[in-house]
C-alpha cells in the first residue's frame, strides 16, 4: 500500500506555490517587450481578455482534474479513458504532458544556473564590471556555451532538489510561502526606486496608451494569447499536479481567480520597472529574452545611482522567481516516478536529479532551440489533452461535481460549455499559431 498522498497546509500554501509555478521568466523577460513592442495599453487590453478566459477555463480545469483523481498526469488522463474503456490509451497519453514538464525543467536548469550566477555576481561586484553593453554581451556569450556554466547550473539544480526532497508541506509549500512575498516586496522597492528616476514618465505613459492601430493589429492578439496561455502555466503538468495536493475543502474557481490576479500582477511590476527603466535613457525596449535580462539590463542597471544595489535586487527577485517555476515542472515528474514504482520521495528525487544533470549540462549551446521546441509543441498539446479529458471525455456530471466541491455556490452553468467549445479549441490555436510564427509563448 503507498503512503497517503500528501496534500498543502491551508489555503494560501497552496495559491502561493501555484503562483510560484506561473511567475517565471516569461514575466520578466518577455512581457514587458511584448508591451512595448505592441502598443502598450493596446497590449495590456486583449492581454487581461485572455488572462480572464484561460484562468477562467484552463487553470480551473487542470486545478480539478488533479484534485478530483489525486494523481499527476499519467493516472489522471488514465482514469478519464477509464470511464470510456480505454484505461490504457489515456496512460500513453498521460506522459506527453510529464515527459514535456521534465524537459522544459532541464532547459530551465540551464536558464537557472545563468541567473545564481548573476545574483551572486551582484554581491560580489562581478556582474556589473564590463565596461559597456559590448562587454555584458561578450560576457553572457562566454557562460552561454557548451559547458560554459557547469558549477553555477549544478548548485542551482541542486537548491532546487533540496527543496523538492522535503516535498509538498517542507518543501514546495514553505519555499513559495517564502519567495513569493519576496519577490513581490523587492519588485515594489524597484518600481519605487524607478519612479523617481527622471525621464520613466514617458514610460508609464506608453504602457497605459491605447493606440487604435496596435489594437487592430491581428500580433498584438496573437502574441497577448500566446503571453496570457503561457504565463498561466496550463500545459497538463504543473498545475494539474498541484491541484492533487489540494483538498476536497478547498474553492478552486477562487483560487484559480486569484492565481491569474497574482501573475497578472507580477508580470505588471516586470513592467513598470524595466519599461519606465529604459525611458530613463531614451531607450525603447524591443529586445526581450536572455538578451534583456544578462545584456541590456545590467548595462542599464550600471548607468543608474546606486545601480549595485539595484543589480542584487533585481536578480534576487529574478532568482525567487525561477526557482518557484522550477520546483513546479520537476514536481510532475517525481510525482510520476512514485506513482509508477511506489518509491518513496528521496529514491524519486534522486532519479529525477540524475537525469536533469545529466542532460541539463549538454544541452547548455543549445539551450534557446530546446525551450522553443517545448513552448511550441509541447506545451499546448499537453493543455489541449488535459482539457480534452476532463472537459470531454469524463462528462458534465463528473465536471461539474468536481469543479463545484468546496464551493458554497454553485459555479456558473456556463463553464462547460466555455471550456469544450472555446478554451480547446484555443489550445489547438496555440499550437498552429506557434508552428506557423515560430513561437508566441
């Protein structure tokens, strides 16, 4: 007999990690860009749309499919098939979603291991020593290389797995009850020190600028759905995982609201700062990814008083950020390994560990085209399957029992048909779109 399953403390342990797992590098690195690429308030408009949407259907579908079967991806596609009579079939399929958690995880080891290096290297004066903006990227291109960063990467892999070894109570749920106010406190104190910098004016008028133009843009929707589906984190893993840890006590449809409000927010404060940051110098932001983060930012940074200081703020923040998300995508996985061989924690982690190093370190070149091949395919087939068994193959009944445990009131009527008939076929639109444009996560 396995062990009972183990489940979060209260409430807020659970929404914390959850927005732990959705506040990562595509609020930091990409959003603001994607604002300030497309118009601005004219971004944020369809961008709020299609956060209200996807938290509305996706987040709540996957928070109550894992709760409702008290497993991760592999058992829960199972039990759906299971009604149908094809067990088997839904268990296959289960594992496109694990297999693609794990290895978004290791490319984000990679990712993981560039940033403790450039939060240390604020501490000690390293990160901001080049001399220009030449000199950060020469800089960055020397540790963005085959085996250009192995000690940094392994020790971020390793506080990553410490974490995970104490699990869902010690672990996940202690870890984001302690990074998340964190991070959020320190990206306050950075959009206030921001805000008294001259010239970020004419940056907070561009983010809140409605251009008609930019609105009728079909690429500003595009890449405001692919940014909104992205951030929340719906990709039939991570969130359908910490949905099985949540009790049958528990108002997912309020959590699942406050989780989008909280990601929203952070990928808001991502922009206030880093927007307004570069109208201090004249600049406007069109280069987001890596390249903003370990490039133009600490460049920036330099520039400004007491820009050393801001620099340890700044990747602090940054390193909470990703290694809340990274705790989330090797969950699935470890989950995974118990279920299957009823292992106990330390055995799975372990397992999982071993794997990751293994692959993390030779993919360190090669890295950008590993996470664009995940964003593209991977992720929003494994959103389309999970939202295609719990929304359609396990049936109105069990939907609507599931979604309304816990609840008081009885969620709208609305929902099902929302979800079967809109969010799937956007998941489907994810993944044609991002095929077609190379990518719009």
């Amino acid at each position: 007999m396995m062990k009972k399953r183990e489940s979060f403390n209260n409430r807020w342990g659970f929404i914390l990690a959850c927005i732990g797992s959705a506040v990562g590098m595509g609020n930091l690195w990409m959003f603001p860009t994607r604002v300030s690429m497309y118009g601005g308030g004219s971004y944020l408009l369809p961008y709020f749309i299609f956060v209200a949407l996807i938290g509305f259907t996706g987040v709540i579908g996957e928070m109550s499919f894992g709760r409702a079967t008290k497993s991760g991806p592999v058992d829960a596609f199972g039990t759906a098939c299971e009604m149908r009579g094809h067990k088997k079939i839904g268990r296959i399929l289960g594992y496109i979603p694990v297999l693609g958690s794990l290895a978004m995880a290791i490319g984000y080891t990679v990712v993981m291991g560039w940033i403790l290096k450039y939060m240390i290297g604020s501490f000690t004066g390293s990160t901001l020593a080049p001399a220009d903006a030449d000199g950060f990227g020469t800089e960055f291109g020397s540790m963005a290389t085959s085996f250009g960063n192995n000690l940094w990467q392994i020790i971020a892999l390793g506080i990553g797995f410490v974490i995970l070894v104490f699990g869902v109570n010690l672990g996940i749920e202690l870890a984001n009850k302690i990074m998340m106010p964190v991070f959020f406190c320190l990206f306050v104190i950075l959009g206030i020190y921001v805000a008294f910098q001259p010239g970020a004016i004419n940056g907070y008028k561009y983010i809140f600028q409605i251009e008609p133009k930019a609105l009728a843009d079909p690429k500003t929707w595009i890449f405001a759905l692919g940014q909104a589906f992205f951030s929340l984190s719906v990709a039939g893993n991570g969130t359908l995982i910490y949905g099985s840890y949540l009790s049958d006590e528990e108002d997912i449809p309020a959590a699942a609201g406050r989780v989008a409000l909280f990601d929203t927010l952070a990928a808001l404060l991502a922009a206030l700062v880093i927007i307004p940051a570069m109208a201090t110098t004249g600049a406007r932001l069109n280069q987001g990814g890596p390249g903003l983060m370990f490039i133009y930012l600490p460049a920036l940074f330099k520039s400004m008083p007491g820009g050393y200081l801001i620099a340890i703020i700044f990747f602090v923040a940054v390193f909470f950020a990703g290694l809340s998300s990274l705790i989330n995508l090797y969950e699935a996985p470890i989950a995974t390994v118990q279920e299957l061989f009823h292992l106990d924690r330390m055995v799975s982690c372990g397992i999982i560990a071993i794997i990751a190093l293994a692959i993390s370190l030779c993919i360190q070149g090669i890295v950008s085209g590993w996470m664009d091949l995940l964003s593209i395919y991977i992720c929003p087939l494994g959103a389309g399957l999970a939202g295609v068994m719990f929304f359609w193959v396990c049936g109105q009944k069990y939907v609507e029992t599931q979604v309304n445990t816990g609840r008081t009131k009885r969620f709208t009527g609305k929902f099902l048909p929302v979800c079967k008939y809109i969010y799937c076929p956007i998941c489907l639109l994810v993944l044609i779109l991002g095929i077609i444009l190379g990518g719009i996560g």
